[in-house]
C-alpha cells in the first residue's frame, strides 16, 4: 500500500535538483529511508529558508562491518534504526558551509555519540571522546 511521505521528502529532493544534482536510485532510497526514520536535518539560512540538509542511518556493528568490507551501504528500511552507530549518508550545502550551518552540523555532532561516514574510500568513525578511527572501505 502506499504510504505518504512527508513533506521533508520533496524539500530535500528539490534541493538536489534546483542545484542540478544526479540523484540515483540509491540515493532516493536514502532520502526516502532517513526521512521516515527521521534521521535527517534541514540546514537553514537567516531568514529560515532551507539551504541545505544532512541523512544518516542509525545501524548496528554489523551493518558498519559489511559497509567497511564490501562497500555496501543500509539497504532495507530497519536498518536505518537498528543501531546505536550514527552513519552519516549524505551532506549537501547549496552554499557550502557556512557559520550558521557551521553551528548546525557541530549540533549534530554532539549529538551522536559515535559517528561513521565514508570519505575519500575510507570509513571513519569519531566518537564523543574526539577519538577517531579510520579502515578502508573495499
């Protein structure tokens, strides 16, 4: 049966496109999942209109073993709030960081207390501790 979604979903897929973004299936999987979850933040300017916004999945060791071992990514709705693991799935900024989201993404730092996200093939983790570990994801 199909379930609306809400609003939030539209806002961060028109985002994507008014700044000529490529979104794949996978992506739009993401966005769908997160915002159900509601794993997801609104960046927003001074005047309180949306510039921005963040996706993550709260998933399990295991879930973050499989991703750091075969580069595969949540792939089913419970995973995306099965952990205690913040996984950091996108970020994206129309205007790039600034301070305000700055403030915005720092708030969402403190709090997670353990954060993963892949960069550059590498899976790093971050704790609360400011400890951080990286592996490379295959």
């Amino acid at each position: 049966m199909y379930k609306k979604l809400p609003d939030d979903f539209s806002l961060i897929c028109d985002l994507r496109s008014a700044s000529s973004l490529n979104t794949t299936a996978e992506q739009l999987r993401w966005i769908k999942s997160s915002v159900q979850a509601k794993h997801y933040l609104i960046f927003k300017n001074q005047l309180e209109l949306p510039v921005g916004y963040a996706l993550w999945a709260k998933v399990n060791k295991e879930t973050l073993a499989r991703l750091s071992r075969t580069g595969l990514y949540p792939q089913f709705y419970y995973e995306w709030d099965e952990g205690h693991i913040t996984l950091l799935l996108d970020i994206f900024m129309i205007n790039g960081l600034t301070p305000l989201n700055r403030r915005q993404l720092l708030w969402l730092r403190r709090r997670h207390k353990i954060l993963a996200y892949v960069r550059n093939k590498k899976l790093i983790l971050t704790f609360s501790n400011n400890t951080r570990v990286q592996a490379l994801v295959v």
